[in-house]
C-alpha cells in the first residue's frame, strides 16, 4: 500500500480564531476547467468526490476569511490559444469559460477581501511575476502583513505543489516577508484521476492515479517544508 510505504503525519485540527491577525487564504485554480464535470480536456467526466469536498472546503474556508474581513488570494490557471503549456493539452483558454471560476466561487469576484490573480502557468508564485519585475503575491503578502498562508486547491500534486515549493524556497531567502508558515489542507485539496489501465491504451500517456498522487503531493509538500492539515475548524 502506497501509504505505509511513504507515510507522513498530518497536524490537526488548525483552528481559526477571531484573534488571529497575520493569516491569510490561498485559493489554487478552482476553475471550471479542473472541477465542473465535460467543462474542458482536464475537468472530470463524471462527479468526483474528491474534487467535490474540496470545492466544498474552499467555499466555506473563503466565507469564514470573508466575513472576518481576512484576505484571500486566489489563482485562476487561464491561458492564451497561441501560448501552449507543455506537456498538457489546451485547457483553461481565455474566453472558454474554462478559465473562470466554479459557480459556488462567483461571489469571489466582487468580495473587497479577495485578489484574483490569473496565472499562464503551473506554478502560481512564478505566475504571479509581472512584466515590471514584481510579484503580485508577494505584494499581497508583505501588504497584509501575513506571517501563515492555509493553502487549498487543485492539483495537489501539480498546482498546488509546484505554488508551495516555490513560495517555501522564496520564504527561506527572504523573498516573502513576513512570510514564515505555509499550510496546506488536505481534504481543501484535490487531483485529477487517470487510471491505468485506461492510460495504457493512449500512446505516451501516462498515468494519474488520483488517490496516490494525492497523498504523494502532500508528502511532498511536508518534505519541502510545509504543515499538513487534516481538519480546519472555527472557534465559536
């Protein structure tokens, strides 16, 4: 079994309180085209559960930063038709439909607590470089004073992965201040599911078991330095 093989233990439950003043929400891609089932070449064909519980997940974390007034920082993978990200099909292009938010996350757009930020590119943190040389995300970052982000999304093993690392190796040179703490949620996060034996008879696929890589992602992210969460709760 995959798990007794690479195992690693979770923190829990994180508990968010009204006193806490320094955290903020990082939301990963929840899009239409990785979460709304037939929405593009990467969304689900049929419901998926996990992706489900981590809309879930994300819509109620956002309420609780929303209505304490916290900030949210949201990636939304878009992309032009002329610029392709290799290895992956064409997904998430500007005008799709793909490239927008699921329907439970609409009201994203218009909460003063949130910044969207469209990425063309796997990893958030390089996607978040502007052509001036700044950083969107560190921007927010050092903004809002924020010492821990609580990262949710999809993929764990892809987007997710890829956005953590990268923060993590910018935080341990000083590029993130105040940064110290990167959380990711376990149940907030999800991946896709490509088995194998359905990979096997597509040339150079290769495939996605989703509850493997899912955990994979998050043992990744743990060796690279960042706290995994079972559970995130709200005090009363």
């Amino acid at each position: 079994m995959f798990k007794d093989a690479i195992p690693f233990e979770e923190e829990g439950p994180f508990i968010l309180s009204e006193d806490m003043k320094d955290i903020g929400l990082v939301l990963v891609d929840p899009v239409n085209g990785f979460c709304t089932v037939g929405a593009g070449s990467l969304a689900p064909t049929e419901p998926n559960k996990q992706i489900s519980v981590m809309i879930e997940e994300c819509v109620r974390t956002a309420r609780v930063f929303c209505d304490r007034n916290w900030p949210v920082f949201s990636f939304l993978d878009t992309h032009y038709p002329d610029k392709p990200e290799p290895p992956y099909p064409p997904h998430c292009i500007i005008g799709s439909g793909e490239e927008n938010l699921v329907p439970a996350l609409h009201w994203l757009e218009s909460d003063p607590n949130v910044t969207i930020k469209r990425k063309d590119c796997i990893n958030g943190f390089i996607g978040s470089v502007e052509k001036d040389g700044s950083n969107t995300f560190t921007k927010w970052v050092e903004a809002n004073k924020i010492k821990v982000i609580l990262v949710l999304g999809i993929c764990t093993d892809i987007c997710v992965l890829d956005f953590v690392c990268a923060t993590l190796s910018a935080r341990n040179l000083g590029l993130v201040p105040p940064l110290e703490d990167v959380l990711v949620y376990s149940r907030g996060c999800a991946t896709f599911d490509f088995p194998v034996h359905v990979a096997k008879n597509i040339e150079g696929a290769l495939a996605h078991p989703q509850e493997m890589m899912h955990h994979v992602g998050l043992y990744m992210a743990k060796g690279r330095g960042a706290r995994i969460v079972q559970e995130v709760t709200v005090s009363p």
